[in-house]
C-alpha cells in the first residue's frame, strides 16, 4: 500500500517530564464531529501549540465542501 490515510478519532494524551516542567501533549481528531470533544482538553491549559501538515494546504474535506485552507 502506497497511500493511506487514517483519520484521527477520539482523543489521544502523552504525559511526560521535560525538565522542570510536566507537559501533556493531545491529539484530538479535526473531524467536525470529533470538535465538540475539543473544550475538555482545555482545563488548566497554559499554552497550546497547533500542528499541521503543509501538504494539505491544497486538500479538499471529506465531504468535498471546499478546501482545508479555509476551513
């Protein structure tokens, strides 16, 4: 299989030290269903730090709606 892709669903968490500092890292699932999950991560937050692939600039959503980009 060349390509594949997987969905994120649910809501994922790490904890782990680094150095003086606990950190707790969560990868929520971008569906627009998997959303509404998304505000209970946020309880004692001090930071977050967004990722995203560059590569989907140019994608289109599931449902074919428009592109990510402007989501």
């Amino acid at each position: 299989m060349l390509r594949a892709r997987s969905p994120t669903t649910g809501i994922s968490e790490i904890e782990f030290l680094y150095g003086n500092y606990n950190l707790r890292m969560v990868d929520v699932g971008g569906q627009r269903t998997e959303q509404r999950k998304w505000i209970h991560c946020f309880d004692n937050v001090n930071g977050i730090l967004f990722i995203a692939e560059l590569s989907g600039y140019n994608q289109v959503l599931d449902d074919g709606s428009h592109k990510m980009v402007n989501d």
